[in-house]
C-alpha cells in the first residue's frame, strides 16, 4: 500500500485492517503517535486525515490510502500547529506528556477548521482523556490561541 504521511509516500506492506497507529509507529519508525486505550477513546493516538482528527489505534490502513496524513512528527511544518506547541510550551500544558501528541492533533484541527472557536466549540473538540489532568492548562492554551485569531 501507498501511504500519504507527512507529505511523504511511504510503501508499506501490511494488512488492509492493521491498525493505522501501528503502521505509523512500528513500521515507519514514528513513534510520536501514542498507544492508550485501544479503544479509540483517550485520543492519545490521534493524527490528522485530510485535517480531520482520527483515532489511529482503530482507522484500518486500508482507509487512509489515497488521503493525507499528519502526525505529531510533522505539525510544527504546519502554522496552526506552529501556534499551538508554542502556546502548550507558554502554558506548560504538558506533565508526564504521554497524552499531549494527541491534544496537540485535536487543537490544531479544530483551529484549522475554526480559527476562533468559542468555548462551547473547544470543550466540544478538546475531548482526550489527560492522566495528569492538565486540562485546566490546555483550556487556557486553547483560549489564548482563540483569542489571537480574533485580534
């Protein structure tokens, strides 16, 4: 198969339903992208298709083919995503850090999507389960990134 990640072709060869997160991780080497729950819903592994966030650790490889992936490894590339290491780094969001790949992925897609979201919009979208609870941390960050698209 031909993935499309990070702006780079990659050939793989796995089965169609491999798990996307380990094609990414134990194929590719790119081990930015965490494994949590398996279950699709802490969002530790989280990366974006065609700017969509998606769960990995449940997306068959098979159905990214053709699309534009982007993980953690590459969203400082990306200007929105830029914004939003440096607004994490500003509000010390990350602790233990194992989650924040994934919290990274939902903001910057969401903010690519709404450059300004309101507060309703980032406690809809910022939904990954943080084990350290930084989550007041990350509200702050996000509120500080909506706030500079509005000025």
């Amino acid at each position: 198969m031909e993935l499309l990640i990070n702006g780079t072709t990659h050939q793989v060869d796995a089965d169609a339903d491999t798990p996307l997160l380990w094609v990414i991780r134990d194929d590719l080497g790119m081990t930015g992208t965490k494994y949590g729950c398996g279950l699709a819903q802490c969002g530790a592994c989280s990366v974006l298709v065609d700017g969509v966030v998606v769960r990995a650790c449940v997306t068959p490889v098979s159905g990214v083919v053709g699309r534009h992936v982007s993980t953690i490894e590459a969203i400082e590339a990306d200007p929105v995503g830029k914004r939003v290491v440096a607004a994490w780094v500003e509000h010390q969001v990350a602790q233990c850090g194992y989650c924040q790949s994934g919290q990274v992925m939902a903001a910057t897609a969401l903010l690519k999507h709404t450059p300004a979201p309101s507060a309703e919009q980032i406690d809809a979208a910022m939904i990954n389960l943080c084990r350290c609870g930084t989550y007041n941390a990350i509200h702050a960050a996000m509120h500080d990134l909506a706030q500079g698209a509005k000025a």
